[in-house]
C-alpha cells in the first residue's frame, strides 16, 4: 500500500514561485483519497496587501475551514522576511510556539503540510532561518521552481543547500508550465533532474485563472490529481511527460 507522508515542508527557489499554490493542490488530492489534511503557514508578511492571506487561498480550495491562530501563529503587516517583519511591528518570532502549533496539528491529522516563506535562508529570527525549521519540525522538503531561464542555478542552489544542512529532499516540483514552452522552459526539466539527482513530483501548468491574492482558484481542483506522482496522491508519471517534451529537443 502506497504511503503518504505524515508531513512536508514547501520551500520555493524564490519568493513567488506559486509555493501556496502546490501546497493548495496537494493538499487537496490527499483530501480525495480519504486523507485528513491540513496546511500551515507559521509566518504569513504583507498582510496588509490587498487580498487573501496563503491560509485563506488554501482554506478555498480544500474547503476547509480553521480558526487562523491554529494554522498561521504570526502575521505581519509587511511584506518582508519574517525576522524584519517582526521587528518593524515590535515583536519577536518565537519558533517553540511554531512547533507546538505544529505538533498540535499532527495529533489531529494524516498529513501536515508547511509552507515556508520565501526559501530556505530566509531568517526567521536573526540566528534561525528557515532551513532550521525544517529540521527542527524533522520534516522532508519538497522544492517548488518555476520552468523559465534561470531556474537551474536557483533549482540547484536551494538543493546543494537543503543537502549541506542535513535536510532531506522528497522531491522537486516545477510550477506555471506553459502550454507552448520556449527553448529554456522545454530543457529545463530534463536538467533539472540529471543535475539534483532529484525526483520530478510534478508539474502544474500555467493558469491565468488562478490568483491567490484575488482568491481565484482556476481549474486547479480538476488539474490536481493528474500533476503530482502517487506519492502526493495524484496520477503524474515523470516518464509520460518529459516524453512529450521530447519532440522540441534539437537534433
């Protein structure tokens, strides 16, 4: 019988690179094969921005609902790192408090989806960075990238860190593919996964539909299922689609 993970840690190569997006899916194809699961976002910035939170953008697309303090422990006005975001309101980030949130989560669940902010050296507080959390909280990372020029050196950079820390990867996921790739976006993946050694857990395609701060959410409850492997409770088969891809290599 396949098994699930218990829990996931969501790191992007960059801020903006669709990490909620990923968490929101995942979560929502572990929900259709009968597992209970949630999202948690220990630090949330920018929450002065026009529209929805992260927490609330997934809290859409599952359907779900859970009182903020239990999935997101700090909110911050700015949209800055966590540790400058506290500081600019007179607070300070306590990481015990985010994993108690944590450990409270996974007493009531199958799966406990983090999304971190930003990446893996983002400072939490000035001498705790992401990548502490997600070894404090002991969880696998799965890395979220985008297609587009540029996207090996950063891919490879957030792996060679996650390795250098003692961090364990779960796999790699590239998201926004777009129907008609350019040459880049076309190669990418291929090298993506001969360069990490990493698996490909999936690829979502580009969806103008789909906006977190305008809270719309596309079609990615009918696209989920078939974008992530099994092990994310979904159908995607890394074989079947860099075959497709195929046909633009060059000669």
């Amino acid at each position: 019988m396949l098994q699930f993970p218990k829990g996931i840690f969501i790191t992007g190569t960059d801020t903006g690179v669709g990490k909620t997006v990923v968490s929101a899916a995942i979560a929502f194809n572990l929900q259709q094969v009968g597992k209970k699961v949630v999202v948690m976002k220990p630090v949330q910035t920018g929450t002065d921005s026009v529209g929805l939170m992260d927490i609330e953008f997934v809290g859409l697309v599952t359907g779900t609902k859970h009182a903020i303090d239990e999935v997101c422990p700090y909110r911050f006005p700015h949209p800055l790192a966590p540790s400058v975001a506290a500081t600019l309101v007179g607070e300070k980030i306590e990481p015990k408090r985010i994993k108690t949130v944590f450990h409270q989560l996974c007493s009531k669940h199958d799966t406990v989806i983090v999304e971190g902010a930003g990446g893996l050296l983002v400072p939490i507080v000035e001498d705790y960075l992401m990548s502490d959390l997600v070894l404090d909280l002991e969880l696998p990372l799965l890395i979220v990238t985008r297609p587009s020029l540029g996207t090996l050196n950063h891919t490879l950079l957030t792996v060679e860190c996650a390795k250098a820390r003692g961090i364990r990867v779960l796999g790699i996921i590239i998201n926004q593919f777009p129907l008609v790739p350019d040459i880049a976006e076309r190669t990418n993946p291929e090298l993506i996964l001969e360069m990490t050694g990493e698996l490909l857990l999936g690829v979502l395609p580009f969806d103008n539909e789909i906006s977190v701060e305008a809270g719309r959410i596309g079609k990615l409850r009918d696209i989920a299922g078939s974008c992530f492997s099994p092990e994310l409770g979904g159908s995607f088969i890394v074989q079947d689609f860099l075959s497709n891809l195929s046909k633009f290599r060059a000669p």
